[in-house]
C-alpha cells in the first residue's frame, strides 16, 4: 500500500519537478520567465493520479470469480503463501 502511494505522490509532482526543470534551463540560457504556474501544475498532477487509477482499474486482474486460500503453517515450519485459486467444478 505505501508503494502504491509513493507512486501516486512521484506522479503527482511530475510536473513540479518537469516545471522547475524547464525554468531552470531557460534561467540560464538568458530567457525571459512568467510567474510560476501552480494551479496548472497542480492540475497536471491531479490528471496524472486520475490516468493511474483509471488504468490501474483496467488493467488490474479481476479475482472476483475466484477463491483466496489464506496462509498457512506446514508441518515443517514453513509458511505458504496466501493466494486466489480458480475453482474447478466450473
């Protein structure tokens, strides 16, 4: 669950760390800069987080038509792990 809001988080900056990026070139190549544009960047990141999710529920396997088998300890100690099983009788 972190991993997945880092990466939220990495694309909601994207277009921050793009901006200050550009404007840092452009400072030293001698070209003239506006005023930083926040609710635009803000709004890119915003449809960036939007595309993830979407295409996260798109592509995302679908288990609904299946069973989960929870962990468990073998006789030897070890554990194996928790997974979806299709059921057969189908």
């Amino acid at each position: 669950m972190l991993r997945l809001i880092l990466e939220r988080g990495l694309l909601l900056a994207l277009p921050f760390v793009a901006w200050f990026a550009w404007r840092e070139v452009a400072r030293r190549t001698g070209r003239p800069m506006g005023s930083t544009p926040w609710p635009w960047l803000f709004a890119a990141g915003v449809v960036l987080v939007a595309l993830s999710l979407m295409a996260s529920a798109l592509f995302h396997a679908d288990n609904r038509r299946t069973t989960y088998v929870p962990a468990a300890t073998r006789p030897d100690g070890r554990v194996s792990p928790g997974h979806f099983e299709t059921p057969h009788d189908r």
